[in-house]
C-alpha cells in the first residue's frame, strides 16, 4: 500500500490482518454542503482553510490531469494525516437529494481520502470534524458512500461538543435487497474501513428488521477482531453462534453469515436476539461510549426521574455487580428499577434476578452516578437511553 509518491500509506505493522481484510481501503468521500465562496474560490482558498482550522502547515498540490468538469483539483496533505485529502468543488451537487434547500442551495465541497485501517472509526470521526470546523455557514455534511446525511447541529453535538467517542455505525449503513431467494441485508461502508462488507441471505420478511440490526452490531465486532476463515465459526455473544462462508478471494463480494451448521441463514440466534432473550457482544468503543454518555447525562436523568415516574414511566440503571468468592469472581451487569431520586443519587432495586451473582438485594439500594455504566427510561411505549436525551427532554417537555 504506497503513495503516489512510493511511501507507504500505512505503516505495515499497525494494520489488521485477516482473509476478509482489504489490501487496499475504498476511498471514503463526504460532501460539504452549501459551501461558501470565500472558501471553495480557489484551491489555495481550501488549503488555507484547511490550514487555519487545523494549525498546521499544509502542502498544496493542483491536480490538472483526469479531474472532469471539476474546475480544479486541490491534493492537501497535513502532517497528522497520512493519506492527503483530494478536495474540489462541485456545483449544487446535492440537487434532487431531498434534503432541505439550505443543504441544496450552493456548490458543494467534495472531500476524498482513505480512512487508516487501523482505527477508521477515528479517522472517520476527524474527517467529518474537519469539514464540519471547515465552514460554519455550510448546514451540513453528506456521506456520499452511504447517502446519509449529518445536519450541522448534530455534528457539532455528536462530535465536537462531547468527550464520548462517535457512534461505531457512522461508518456504514445496513441495506436490505429481496431477491428469488428470499431477503438479503448487507452493509455498505465497511469496504471503506479496509474489510469486506457483510451480508446475510435467504431471509423471511418478518426476521429482515432484526438480521439488520444484528448485522450493524457484528459489523462493529470486526473493528476489534477479523472475521475467521470461511467455514469457521464465530461467537457474536453467549450461546449466539453463526458459521461464516463466501468467496475471500473475490473482494467484490460480502463475507457471508450462516447458520454454525451451514444449514441456510441464522434464523436461530436471530429468533434469540428478536425475543429480548440474547445479546451480542459489545465492543471495546462502544462500551467506553456508553459509560461517557451516562456520566455526561447523568444530572440531566435525575432531573426526569420524578416527571417520568408520575407520567406512568419507569426509570432503571445498569449497575455491574461483582461477587468474590475466592475461587471465581462472577460479574453480571443487573438492571435496577428506580424507586425514587435523592438529591444526586437514586434509590433502586435489582429488576431481575442475577445469572452469576446470586444473592442480590431485596430493598432498594443508593445508586450513583460512579455505579452505573447506563440508563433507560420506559414511556409511552418507547425506550429511552444516554443516546436519547435531548428527544426524551423535548418530549417530556411536549407532555407538560
């Protein structure tokens, strides 16, 4: 993997191995909507922009061969970057999007780079960061792999303004396809972060909505840990096992999710995840998120404890619970119903019984916020999580 230049891109040793990684990463492209002149007149314009917002030295290179109608090419490397950025500005490129018209009323600025193999997830991250940073009076970012849109004010609030790490799935979508054979999902955005992208076929109508979710949560697994050869087995969470299969030597085409015995699609561990009875694993990141989230959140769900209970709500927390017994230590994350709010802690009681840890508390117990690793509130029929907190405040605001 070399430059244009014969340097290597990536250092060989940082990058995953695997037969389901890619040799080379599909380039990763945003658009920058409604950009302003000031910015996109010129590619000296762009770099400097670029400059200003990053702090750094940048060296600009105008492209002028195989650029199309593109008025011009600018080539921007940045220090901290490995892979340069391939900027240039395309004329209402957003047009029949229907996106809002601020997002459709002007050129565009088109950003191309490859996202390191390594930790795409962060270098994604910084790329919308950057383009977000880049121009404050654009309404927004479109992810031109995988058509999603970020308005400006969910970017600022998602990834500027906050110390929890981005959502795993900013990088790929989950698609659904029906065919002869029955129902296909399959991601698209994996390919960007140099592994194959992952699909399952053959599938009901009424298991498509939870295969996809399934889908987005192993998609995420395969950031921390390839998938294995084909043929083999994987464990997505306890008891939950699928059998991967399909062509590693053909990178055109998704790695395959199966049933362990091979026996057509894995209606098993999805009919184990529809019915609220299993789980896939959480990775790394995503757990680290949810713990940033809580704490962040943490004042803002006290504060909707007693109007939820009172509109026919209940509030939980997730506590992980420990058990020492000298020969094994169990630990268990037990959910804890609400019974009342004090000041900045709340009083809960253990919702279920414990797997692992027997012997859990009958009276309700002092939960703060350094106890607990996530929290939910249940209303009007919908869940509501860290993730949620500005819609649950509005809608609790929209009850009053």
């Amino acid at each position: 993997m070399t430059s244009s230049k014969g340097a290597p891109m990536f250092d060989p040793d940082t990058l995953p191995q695997g037969p389901w990684i890619l040799e080379t990463p599909a380039p990763a492209t945003v658009i920058l909507a409604a950009v302003s002149s000031a910015v996109i007149e010129s590619p000296a314009a762009v770099a400097q922009a670029v400059a200003n917002v990053t702090g750094a030295d940048v060296d600009l290179e105008v492209q002028t061969d195989d650029i199309g109608d593109a008025p011009w090419v600018a080539v921007i490397s940045i220090p901290q970057l490995p892979v340069p950025l391939v900027c240039h500005p395309e004329v209402a490129p957003l047009e029949g999007s229907g996106l809002p018209e601020p997002a459709v009323s002007g050129a565009g600025l088109v950003i191309q780079t490859l996202l390191h193999p390594a930790d795409p997830l962060t270098a994604f991250a910084n790329l919308l960061r950057l383009a977000t940073v880049l121009d404050p009076s654009s309404p927004g970012v479109l992810d031109a792999d995988t058509g999603r849109w970020f308005d400006r004010p969910v970017l600022v609030d998602q990834l500027l303004d906050t110390d929890a790490d981005p959502r795993e799935d900013i990088l790929w979508v989950v698609t659904g396809v029906h065919a002869d054979t029955g129902h296909e999902v399959c991601t698209s955005g994996l390919s960007r972060s140099g592994r194959r992208e992952i699909a399952m076929t053959g599938l009901d109508q009424e298991t498509v909505e939870t295969a996809a979710d399934m889908l987005g949560l192993i998609a995420a697994l395969t950031l921390e840990s390839s998938l294995p050869e084909a043929g083999q087995c994987i464990e997505i969470g306890p008891g939950l096992v699928l059998r991967v299969t399909g062509d590693a030597d053909d990178e055109r085409t998704p790695a395959l999710l199966e049933r362990a015995d091979g026996d057509g699609p894995p209606v098993d561990v999805i009919s184990a995840l529809s019915t609220g009875t299993a789980a896939v694993y959480s990775t790394d990141r995503a757990t680290a998120r949810q713990h940033a989230l809580t704490s962040e959140t943490w004042g803002r769900f006290l504060d909707l404890v007693e109007p939820a209970m009172a509109a026919g709500g209940t509030c939980y927390v997730e506590v992980p619970w420990e058990c020492v017994t000298g020969e094994d230590d169990r630990r268990e994350h037990i959910w804890m119903e609400v019974v009342s709010r004090c000041d900045q802690h709340v009083l809960a009681s253990p919702a279920h019984e414990g797997e692992l840890v027997p012997e859990l508390p009958d009276e309700p117990g002092r939960i703060e916020a350094g106890d607990v690793c996530s929290w939910r509130v249940i209303l009007d029929e919908e869940i509501w999580t860290p993730e949620h907190i500005d819609l649950l405040t509005r809608h609790m605001a929209e009850r009053a």
